[in-house]
C-alpha cells in the first residue's frame, strides 16, 4: 500500500493541469491562479490521511481554492456601492479650457498693442482703471474706452456679440 505521500504525490501528478485550470478561472491571471492551487494543495496536504478516504479529493481541493478564493475576494472588495441612481458622469478633462485658453491669445494677439496691454492689465492682472492709467501713461477715460473696444473685438472674434469671455477662460 502507498503512504499518504506518495499517494498525495500521484495525486498531485493526476491533477495538477485541472486544478490549475479551475484556479485560473477563479483568479483570471496565471500568477495568481499557481498562488492559489499551490495554497489549495498545501491545505489539503496537511489533512490528506483525511481527505484520500474521500471518494473524490479533487473535489476537496476545489472547495478549498473556493473559500481561499472567497477570503482574498472579501480582503480586496472594491470601493463601489450600488446605488438606484444613475452614476456620475465623467469629468471633463480640460481640453476645452485650453483651446478656449489658445484662441483667446490669438485673439488678443491680434488686438492693437495699446488695447492689448489694456485688456491684460485690467482682466489679467485685476488691476484698477487708474493703476492701468498710471501704468502706461493715459486718462482712466482712454482705459475704458480701449477695454471696452478690446473686449468688444474679443467678443465678436470669439463667440459672436454679447459672449462673455472670463466665463469661457475661467470657469
């Protein structure tokens, strides 16, 4: 009669590329599926005077890489929650805003340089109507006459009439 190892051994022999087949359904990767079978066969090593009696081990060896499967499933159970309503929709991912971002400096380089420095003082740099005054040498009226012509031209090339550009830029 064989001992417990050299029957364990046969066993093993016998069943080694079914086992690991099972285990890889179980895992979906190779690596793990070896982890997990080796595992299994190790467990049932421990009992095996035990389990040989059984009529069929394998199926032993099967429910052992189930419930080890089970732990591992319950150690790594991901964040979700179902939820009755619908899930979040995905986040933009900037690509507007940088070609909002893109075309506004074309436009703007395309703005007479004295309304230009305007337009980027007082939106750009959140600078008073009298600080841009001072900064390059003309009257507060000549800064709002010049804003109010550089935003108009930025408006019409952007959006048309009436858009409001810092809403585009930033939102």
């Amino acid at each position: 009669m064989d001992s417990p190892e050299q029957h364990f051994q046969a066993f093993v022999n016998a069943e080694a590329r079914a086992l690991l087949r099972t285990a890889y359904l179980l895992t979906g990767d190779r690596g793990h599926a070896e982890d997990l079978m080796q595992t299994a066969l190790y467990l049932a090593y421990l009992h095996w005077r035990k389990v040989m009696r059984y009529e069929r081990p394998d199926a032993y060896v099967r429910k052992v890489m189930l419930n080890e499967r089970r732990k591992y499933w319950r150690r790594h159970r991901p964040d979700e929650h179902l939820t009755a309503e619908p899930p979040d929709r995905g986040q933009p991912d900037g690509t507007a805003a940088v070609h909002a971002r893109d075309q506004l400096w074309a436009e703007l380089r395309r703005l007479a340089p004295r309304t230009r420095a305007v337009v980027v003082l007082r939106y750009w740099e959140d600078r008073s109507e009298a600080d841009t005054a001072d900064i390059l040498g003309c009257s507060v009226g000549t800064v709002k006459k010049l804003a109010a012509r550089g935003l108009g031209q930025l408006r019409h090339h952007l959006d048309g009439p009436g858009a409001d550009i810092q809403s585009e830029v930033y939102p």
